[in-house]
C-alpha cells in the first residue's frame, strides 16, 4: 500500500487538492475530518481532561465544552501554547488515523492520501511517502486568508506566522503542487501529480497491501503443506 502525505498551510489550497484527490477516486484520509468523528474535545473524554488541564476551565462553555474559538484564538497568539495543544491531542488524531488506514486496506486500497495539516509538526512524515505540499506565496496566502475569513492583514500574517512556513515544508516535500495560478493551473498540475501517484507499486509497497499480506500468507500455506508432505514421507 502506497501511503501518499499530502499537507500544505492555511489559504494554501490543501483541501481543493484533497478534493481532486477524492474526485479522481484515491480514498482519502482527513486528519481534520477524523478529529471530528473521534471528537477528540468531547466533554468527559481523554482529551477533553488533557486540554482542561493544560489550559485551565477558562476554556470551557457553561455547558462545559471546549470553547473552540477561544481555544484556539489562545493557541494562535502562543507558539508554546499551540505546540503544546498539538502534543496533547496528536495522540488521539494519530489513533484514529491509523483505524482509518487499515478500513481503506481491508477494502484492498493501494493507494490513499493521508491529509493533515501538521503532517512534519506531529512526525507523521516518516510513514507517508511520497509527501505532497501544496505551496504558495506569503503573498498570496495572506491575500486569500483575508478575502476568506475577512481578517485584518495583521490577524491574518498572525495566523500565517503561527504555522511552520510553507517555504520550510516545501524543503522536505517529494512533490510540490505550486498553487499562486487559478484553478486550471492547479488542475494540471494535479494531473502531473496524479500520474505519480498511480505509478506502479513497489515491491515494498506492494507487500504492504491486502493484496500482497495475502499472497504471503499464500505462500506461507503452501510451503507448510510441502514441508508436512515431505516429512510424511511415501
């Protein structure tokens, strides 16, 4: 199984890709999609005590959920504050990545796209390959970020300075998909992108696959019989 890394930043354009990934029938695992269905903040759970605890009850509505905007306004405005949130929860996210993985193999997936934000941040890098970052420009990403959200370009470059850089995560990238053009260009680049997506299957990434753990087990089977037959003897 080829388990493809696909991150990028904010306003960068990730989730269009991941979108072309899914339309183009490549099973997709969102890391932000997972934190939702495992809700990870759900009051009375793992996370929910780890985060309170962390950050105090300040965090929390009458009801005694997170308050998520507050949460995160705090975060953003605190690099150790945001790195220590991602270590609380990564362990939780990263549980449900891996269910998610394994439903996708069972299905006999060959190849799925693992989307998350924080792919290099969390140290998920080292089980994806290739990693694809979607890149654009300070530039343009603050210009987008403020259209979008309609933030201040003060709140928006906090929020951009908040995450490691895209410039340092196009460093570690395999493939980067260049995204400051409009959507036709992204579209071909993606279609480049696809093609090496789909190539062949290693050797290595084939054994990882329900098909190859099958054909061991084939193998294995049939070496058993061969041996017990000719231990019996005539």
């Amino acid at each position: 199984m080829r388990i493809v890394g696909l991150t990028g930043g904010i306003a960068s354009g990730k989730s269009t890709v991941s979108n072309l990934f899914k339309a183009s029938g490549i099973p997709v695992v969102d890391a932000d999609v997972v934190a939702r269905l495992e809700n990870v903040l759900k009051k009375g759970s793992g996370g929910w005590k780890r985060v309170v605890a962390a950050f105090g009850e300040e965090i929390l509505l009458p009801s005694r959920e997170v308050d998520r905007p507050k949460l995160g306004q705090m975060v953003f405005s605190s690099d150790s504050k945001r790195q220590l949130l991602n270590k609380l929860m990564a362990p939780y996210i990263s549980t449900g990545i891996f269910w998610e993985i394994l439903k996708q193999w069972a299905k006999g997936a060959k190849v799925i796209v693992v989307d998350i934000p924080l792919l290099f941040e969390v140290k998920m890098d080292k089980w994806t390959k290739p990693i694809v970052v979607v890149w654009v420009s300070q530039e343009t990403q603050l210009k987008r970020l403020m259209g979008r959200d309609g933030l201040s370009e003060e709140d928006a470059g906090n929020r951009v300075m908040a995450q490691m850089s895209l410039d340092l995560k196009r460093s570690k990238a395999d493939v980067v998909i260049e995204n400051n053009g409009d959507l036709d260009h992204l579209n071909q680049q993606f279609s480049k992108v696809l093609s090496e997506i789909r190539r062949p299957l290693t050797w290595t990434e084939f054994w990882r696959s329900r098909q190859g753990t099958f054909s061991v087990l084939g193998l294995v089977t049939s070496g058993l019989f061969v041996c017990k037959h000719f231990s019996i003897g005539p």
